[in-house]
C-alpha cells in the first residue's frame, strides 16, 4: 500500500488509500491538506501508512478535543510541575466544556476567536456546576489561549493535525492594574498590629525581606543562619505552592529565585523568638510533630498558600488598614527599598529577579513625594541650591 504527496495551491497534500469500503466496494482514500512543506507532508504519510497496512487505519484528526486534551495533560504528568499542571488543567477545563467535542480536525481561528470572545465578555456556563462561570479578565483569557496553544503544539508535533490554529487567535491585551501596597508607616502599623501573632515572625519576614509567598512557607529551619546576636542570614532553595488543595514543595520560580538574603537585626530577633516558641508546641505535640519547616501549623504540617492569604487579609482588616494582596507586600518592600536609596541591583538580587528591568518596571512606583524631592533637587543644580 502506497502514498503519494503533490503540492496543492499553497501548501502540500499528502493521500493514501485506507482500504476498501465494504458495503461499495470501492476504494477509500485519505486525504491531508495544508502542509507547508514537501518533507511534512511525506512525514505525515510515513506516520500513517502501518496502521493503514494493518487495516486497522483510524483518523486521529477526528478525535474530540477533549479527549487529546485530557490524554495530553496525562502525558505532562512527569514533565511540569504540579502547580503548573493544575493551572493547566483549569484553564483547558473551561476549553473542554463548550468545544471538548469538537474533533481536532474541525477545530479553526474562527471556533476558538468566538469562544474566546465569549469568555472575555460574559463567561460560559458551567456543565458540571450549573451556573454562570463569569467572564475572564483579559489576562486570563491569555492564559487560557496559552494552556491550548501549548497542547495543539503537541497535536502538530504528532502530526494529528497539520498546523495549530490557537496561533492565530485574537489575543487581548490585559491591562495592567495599578499595584495595590501599603506605605512604610502602614507596614509598621500592621507589623505592631500583629506582633503577638502566633505568626508574627512570618509577617515580619515578608515586610523586611520581599519574598514570595512560596518562598517564605518553604523555609527549613536549616536554611537559616540566626546569632544570638546582630544579622542573621536564609538562604531560599525551594518554595511551596498549591496544586490544588494539596500543598507541593517545588523549585523557586527561576534560576535567580535561588539566593541568600541578609536579615536585619529585628528580623533575626523575630525569627529567634518564633523558634523558641516553636520548641514550646514540639513539646506539646507529643511526638506528633513533623517536618522542620519554619511556618507551620501546630503540628508541624505545611500551610496551604491560600490559609496564609486569608490570615493576613484578615489581619489587615483588623488593624484597619486597606485590604491588599499579600503580594502587595512584596510591592511594598520594593517600592521603600528604592525610596530609601538602597541599589535597585541590590533590589533585584533581595527579591530575586532574574532582571533588573523586572524590579524597575513592575515592582517600583515612584510616591509623590519621590515625586516631589526630584523635581526640587534637580531644580537646585541648576539654581545653585542645595538638593533636599
């Protein structure tokens, strides 16, 4: 059983006889249009031909899109990490549930431009909950369009499809959101709030420091470096994160999120007392304790990140401050570390961005009265004052 491939306006076409049909009697054929050269077309054909020669040829362009998607997430298992393969499945979850029957070979720019747009303007209808599922932002939807365009590579990599129409999908441009963060003397007045807080430590840790929220639920007792007197040292080698509602220790966001961070004196104290007080609920636990993580809970399990988000949101509450991400904080620190003179490449490595640009362009927000010192002291070289 043979094929052949010949150009076809402008692409290439590939066919191949599958066998007989048994109620004519004629000779079935299978043809693929749209490849972009001679050699992916004959690459096609090579794939295809055994299982043709077996008579047991099935089209895998007509396999529903769910089904790739679910066997393809399957496929990721050993390859992503557990966070990354959640947020995968989530955002493929809402593909599947208006277009997962769709066969692969049907699927265009123009079923994916329609659904998309309806994601970002008014969300879909949940099949399994019933319900609404609301809009998307913009930036979610690039999510969205991300996971799919990343598995109909793989379709094309296959050769289950000839070219993947995620590409040339309308893609919207989120918009960036003013950083919410609180001032110095906020952070000062949430850090007095909580100062009794099991968790107080933890708190302080992230205000000094900027460290991610993984990174800080992450920590071993072995990672730090704390005298009994002046800076202390941590070094972060790994974070925490959520797949779900299982809480997984993974690497740090990037080969620059691997760092060691020098701890003020404060900072060093706070983290002294918390593993004294520690020590306490060891003891309390009865040898039911686990792990040697820094922040846990009163047996020595993991925190889940979203506890902690809620914890401190609540806590801002309580203290009457604006309510703000935790992540904020992490604005936060930057912002004043800049504010106060501190290198913005010393910024970088503290927080650590594999760019200096990051810190500049994302994490920095000049304060009016940043503002207003600028204007004053460049004013003051040109009219023989003294700069403030």
């Amino acid at each position: 059983m043979k094929g052949s491939v010949r150009r076809d306006g402008a692409g290439w076409v590939a066919v191949f006889d599958t066998g007989h049909d048994p109620a004519t009697g004629q000779r079935r054929q299978k043809k693929r249009r749209g490849f972009p050269t001679r050699k992916a077309a004959r690459d096609w054909l090579n794939d295809q031909l055994p299982a043709a020669q077996r008579g047991g040829y099935v089209d895998p362009s007509q396999m529903p899109l769910g089904d790739y998607l679910d066997g393809w997430l399957a496929s990721k298992e050993m390859v992503l990490k557990a966070s990354t393969l959640a947020s995968y499945a989530a955002w493929l979850g809402r593909v599947k549930e208006e277009l997962g029957a769709v066969p692969l070979a049907e699927l265009d720019v123009v079923v994916l431009d329609r659904f998309f747009a309806d994601l970002g303007r008014s969300g879909k209808k949940s099949r399994r909950g019933g319900g609404d599922a609301g809009p998307l932002s913009a930036l979610s939807v690039r999510h969205c369009q991300k996971a799919l365009g990343k598995a109909l590579d793989d379709a094309v990599r296959k050769r289950l499809i000839p070219f993947n129409p995620a590409r040339d999908m309308e893609k919207p441009r989120p918009e960036r959101a003013p950083l919410r963060l609180w001032s110095p003397a906020q952070v000062g007045t949430f850090l007095r709030a909580t100062a009794d807080d099991r968790l107080a430590a933890m708190w302080v840790l992230y205000a000094t420091t900027g460290m991610r929220r993984g990174e800080v639920l992450a920590l071993r007792w072995s990672d730090l470096v704390l005298p009994s007197s002046g800076q202390g040292r941590l070094t972060v080698e790994r974070a925490v994160v959520a797949a779900g509602y299982r809480v997984v220790t993974s690497t740090p966001k990037s080969a620059a999120s691997v760092r060691s961070i020098d701890l003020d004196a404060a900072t060093t104290t706070a983290l002294r007392r918390h593993r004294a007080r520690q020590a306490e609920e060891k003891l309390a636990a009865l040898g039911m304790w686990t792990g040697d993580l820094v922040f846990c809970r009163e047996d020595g399990s993991p925190i889940h990140p979203q506890s902690v988000t809620y914890w401190f949101q609540k806590a801002a509450a309580g203290a009457g401050l604006p309510v703000i991400p935790l992540h904020g904080v992490r604005h936060s620190y930057a912002t004043a570390a800049l504010e106060a003179g501190i290198p913005a490449k010393l910024v970088q490595e503290r927080l650590g961005h594999s760019s200096i640009r990051v810190t500049l362009d994302t994490y920095t927000h000049p304060s009016d009265e940043m503002a207003r010192r600028a204007a004053e002291d460049v004013a003051a070289l040109f009219f023989g004052g003294s700069p403030q």
